[in-house]
C-alpha cells in the first residue's frame, strides 16, 4: 500500500486566485509606469523562466519584465510592485480551508510522509516556511529551488530522493494545472485529480474528488 502523498500547493491546497492576479498584474503594471496589457502579456510569457528562477530573486524578475513591457523603473517602483505580490502571496498561503489543514493532519496521524511539489515564483518559496500547511510536509520539490518545473520529471523525482521512495510508491494530488497529472502517472505514481478550487483539466481520464478532505475515503477505498 503506498504510504508517502505528494500534492501540488495553489488550486490544490489552497485557492489559486487566477482572478486576482490578473488584477494583481494591471497595479504591478500601473505602479511601474508601464502598460498594462503590455506587462501582462510579457508576464505570462515568462512564465517558465519565473517557475525556475532565472531570472533571480522577485525584485529582479519584475525589473526584467517591466523593461521588457517598455520600462525602466526606479528601485522604488520595483520595491512598490513586488510588495503588491507578496501580499497576495501571503493572502493566498493563509487560505487553506480548515478541513484541508484537518485531512494533513490526519494523514500525519496515519504515519503517511508528504511531499509538496509545485511550480512557485520565488516569492511563495520565501513565505512557505511561514504558512499553516508547511508543518505537514516532510519535504518540498519547489521549481524555483530545483530549476526544472512540472511535469519535467526531475521535480517529481527531487520530491521521491528526498522520501528515499520510488515513484510507484507515491499518491500524487493536484488540480491538473501544467499536465502534472499525466506527468506523474508516466512516472508510475497514483495520479488523482481535485476539483476543489479550480477545474484545470477537464480531459483528465483518472479518479477525480470534489475536496482535498475527500482524499482520505477514497484511498481506502
């Protein structure tokens, strides 16, 4: 019986806040002093360089974006803009539903290891050690430490080294977001999807639950 569960965090743990980040990106972009459509556009182009941290620390990422959106902002902009992300970071880490922090907790009780594996700026990898859930986790797989990002398979494997597990032996949970659900299944792991703060793959074949606290029933079953 597998024993070790690796959960994706934003839309799986807690909310994602798709529709404040978009909000997020127009003050960014007004706090800037560039266009707001414009940073938008160059925001979510750079989405993997942001996952895996090339760019450096938030300060950096959000200068070389907004020049790339036609800036060239002062320290202070800078420092202005990556406030108003870290607040909704903060904001969104303390959102983990009560049953869900419960269910951790549970499966703790249960002598189950649990890894997190997620695709994070380095903003939430920061904050992490901070929030109510990081006491659940035996380890954590994050993009911007590790360089590589669902569903390459080295992030899922950074997450089994540090268990001494194999993949096979791993319940992996998440909303769907960036095919990390076929992208652990390739890797033998017991792939299942929640719906609980967003639907991000629809198509997805596989067992499905409504709730993170859900989890617990099905596996026994």
């Amino acid at each position: 019986m597998r024993r070790v569960l690796l959960s994706d965090l934003f839309s799986t743990l807690v909310p994602g806040g798709d529709a404040e980040r978009g909000v997020l990106n127009d003050a960014m972009a007004q706090v800037l002093g560039v266009d707001a459509a414009r940073f938008g556009r160059e925001f979510d182009a750079a989405a993997y360089e942001r996952f895996t941290g090339a760019y450096g620390d938030l300060g950096s990422t959000v200068r070389v974006i907004a020049q790339r959106a036609g800036g060239e902002p002062t320290d202070e902009q800078v420092h202005q803009a990556t406030e108003l992300r870290r607040d909704l970071t903060r904001r969104l880490l303390a959102a983990a539903p009560i049953r869900t922090l419960e269910t951790l907790a549970k499966f703790k009780a249960d002598g189950w290891r649990i890894g997190l594996v997620s695709n994070v700026t380095a903003e939430t990898q920061a904050q992490w050690r901070h929030s109510l859930l990081a006491p659940y986790f035996d380890t954590v797989a994050f993009s911007a430490e590790l360089g590589a990002a669902k569903p390459e398979p080295a992030i899922y494997l950074a997450a089994c080294t540090a268990l001494s597990v194999s993949p096979a032996e791993c319940v992996y949970i998440g909303d769907g977001r960036d095919n990390e659900l076929p992208a652990a299944a390739s890797l033998g792991m017991h792939a299942i999807r929640t719906l609980e703060h967003a639907n991000s793959h629809p198509a997805w074949p596989g067992p499905t639950i409504n709730a993170f606290a859900e989890l617990p029933a099905l596996l026994a079953d």
